[in-house]
C-alpha cells in the first residue's frame, strides 16, 4: 500500500499537469507543421492510396513505416513521403 501526504499528492498532481499541457502543446505543433509542410492524408485516405486495408496502415504507423502525426484522438499522414 502506498500512502502519501496531502503535499506529495498536490506535487505528483502538478508535475502531471505540466507533462500533459507539454504534451497537447507538442501535438498541436506537429499538426501546424504537417499542415504547412505538405498535403496530409486521414488514416482512410492513405489505405485508399495505398491500396490496403485501415488495419494494415495503422498496424504500419505503429511500426514507424508509415510517418503520422497524432492529433487527439486521429492522425495525419504527410502525402510527400510516399511521392519521394
């Protein structure tokens, strides 16, 4: 059992907070640069360009094959890394 002080919790609680606006601040950065970098494509859009199924192209961006931003709860794919 782990027992902490009302001040232990009270820090734990703003060093997450800090970690988490870091966190959103970064992906709202990527998906500003990914939308003036290039044309990007939904995770449908891409299996559609690529000719695969969804599962395919998510397992592949897990994978790093596929480069994605994340953006919430979605992602966005850079069109120019496969027109290389």
């Amino acid at each position: 059992m782990l027992i902490a002080s009302k001040d232990e919790i009270r820090e734990l609680f703003k060093e997450f907070a800090d970690v988490y606006a870091i966190n959103i601040q970064e992906q709202i950065e990527k998906a500003v640069n990914a939308s003036q970098s290039n044309v990007n494509m939904s995770v449908k859009e891409c299996s559609d360009y690529l000719s695969q199924c969804k599962k395919t192209t998510y397992t592949q961006i897990l994978e790093g094959k596929i480069t994605a931003n994340r953006v919430g709860n979605k992602y966005l794919i850079p069109k120019n890394q496969f027109t290389k």
